[in-house]
C-alpha cells in the first residue's frame, strides 16, 4: 500500500483540472480545490479493524493470499466501511477473510500508523468454534499456540504489537485498551 | 453535516463520469467505478479526534461559532489529518479551537456513529493553564464544574457520552477507554 493515496487530478463534482492549494477559508493545509465548481476535496486517514479470535491458548491467523505481504500471517483486519461501527467491521472481516464464527468482545488495541494514513482498531473475538471457512483472499487459517506464532512471517507491525499486548494481558489476568503509534 | 458525503461524479483521476456498481475483484458494495480508467473509488469513514481539557474538578467547554450545531458547547475535536497519530490530532485540535495549553493523557473514548460514518476519539488532557487564546471557529472558551455544564446545550451526543465517561470515571477514581456506539 503506497503512502497515502494517489494525488487527485479532476474534481469530483464536475470532473475539471484541481489545483492543490491552502483554500480561503481559514484552513490551513493543501487540499485539491476545483477552480470551476470550488469543490475542496479532503483526503483523511483510514481506519482498519479486525480482530484476534482466540480458542483456548490459542490464536487465529491467517494466511494472505493478496498484496501487499503476501504469504506473510496477519490477523483478520480490512477497511473499515461507511455504515457500520468498528466492532461490527471487525467481526464482516473476520467473517470474510478467515470464515470463523466468534463471539466479540472488548477493544483491546487503538494503533495509529501516520507514515500511511491509518489507525488500526483490533478486537478480542473468542472462537465458537475450530473450523475455519477462509474467503478468496486468505490461503489458510490456523490456530497458534503464544510459541508458535511465525514472528519472522508477521504480516504488519500493527498485527505483531496486537499480539504482543494479546499475551501480554493474558499472561497478567487482565485486558486492557492500548493506544500505540508505529512508524 | 449530512449522512456521509455526497455522491462522487466523476473520476478523480481521469474525469469521466463514474457509475456506482459492485466491482470485479470480488467486492461486495457498490463503488463509483470509473468506467473509462477503471479507477475504483471507496469511501470510507472518518475519524474526529479531540480532548477533555480539564484543570482541578473543571473541564474546557468551547461554544460553537460554525455549523452545524453553531452556539452550542462541545469539546475542542475535529477531523484527524493524514501524517498525524490520534493522539496528535487531538492535540492539534485543542489548539487550534481553544487555544489551550495541554498536557496530553490517555484515551478516554472511542466512539462509533455509523449513521453519519464517523469514529470519535477522545484523550484525556491536563491543561496547564487557565488561559485560552480560541480561534475563529470558537465564540468563547470556559471551565465548567460537572454541576454546571449545560447538558441541554452540548453540540454533539458522542461529546455528552464522552463528558458522562469522564465524570463517572473521576468519581470512581479510575479512568478506562470506553467503547460505544451511538446513533
């Protein structure tokens, strides 16, 4: 995934030339400004939420079958969509992506990653079950015990931090809500 | 601010006029695909980031001089910018409508508003000073004891739940992040 997005070329009001400027109206950062129709067009960071559906000591991950790090382990994340809350994007996509029937539960880690433009929201989902039904964009899901993760294989500096707190709070008898930031 | 953004017309790289359908690659939602660059455009929701300023057993209150909601009493928020964390979007926030001088603490709330496609992130801040300098989107700037904040006149619900979290938690002696969801 490239930092940020691609520029904006063309207004997305009336599909004229933008212009990257400070508008004037008491803002104070570029954003692409229509010269014909005077759209301002925001660009703001991204939100992904998924969750660490766990079975017993054990934890779920998934195999990627997409780019970016493909083949790399992740937990089951994706972006989140317009009309729903974060725990709910988090359980679609753990539906999606590893096909596993969980039962949510609490906000167990709030991760910003500026140098992409995201924020990272990851979910405890205890499993109802230990079959898996993963969806075209994973190539396998499977249980592993806190000695058996791939840390080498970790997809994403935020999947690997949530997992780390994931340990962490179990091996104190207590989950709590981490606020992190990774470059 | 009305539910979600307008309906994107055009292609923001090329500037034909898009139609609104589920793409190929396995997607599930109608996108504005561009049917002369094959640009697919997602919409996603957007984080509002912000502060509890308190000092002593009082809380910063700004009064809105925009809309929506102008004349009404809300906490200094505002929508998060690429290349910045939450936590520093708060911060920035906090200067810019209050002109405060804060020392930042921990995440306080962590609120979903899917009808409008919003995530709201509130930290915990200590002010340093009784002295605020707000800036044009402010009329006014002032503490409040939790017996005098105007409760019929706060500008948005995820403010009310998020000064309702403060309190209870001051009382109890113990702050946590809350997760909620409001409609």
């Amino acid at each position: 995934m490239p930092p940020f997005r691609t520029p904006i070329k063309h207004c997305r009001n009336c599909g004229a030339s933008v212009a990257y400027r400070v508008p004037d109206d008491g803002d104070t950062r570029e954003r692409a400004v229509c010269p014909a129709c005077g759209t301002i067009h925001y660009e703001n960071p991204l939100n992904v939420v998924g969750t660490v559906p766990y079975l017993g000591d054990k934890v779920l991950l998934c195999k990627r079958n997409i780019e970016p790090r493909w083949g790399k382990w992740t937990l089951p994340a994706g972006f989140m969509e317009l009309g729903e809350s974060t725990a709910e994007g988090a359980a679609r996509e753990t539906d999606e992506e590893a096909g596993a029937d969980v039962q949510m539960e609490d906000l167990l880690t709030v991760i910003s990653v500026p140098r992409v433009g995201q924020v990272h929201l990851y979910y405890r989902a205890r499993l109802l079950s230990d079959r898996f039904d993963p969806g075209h964009e994973t190539i396998e899901a499977k249980l592993f015990a806190e000695d058996e993760i791939p840390w080498e294989e970790i997809a994403f500096k935020t999947v690997r931090e949530t997992l780390l707190c994931y340990f962490e709070d179990r091996r104190r008898g207590h989950f709590g809500v981490h606020n992190l930031v990774v470059s």
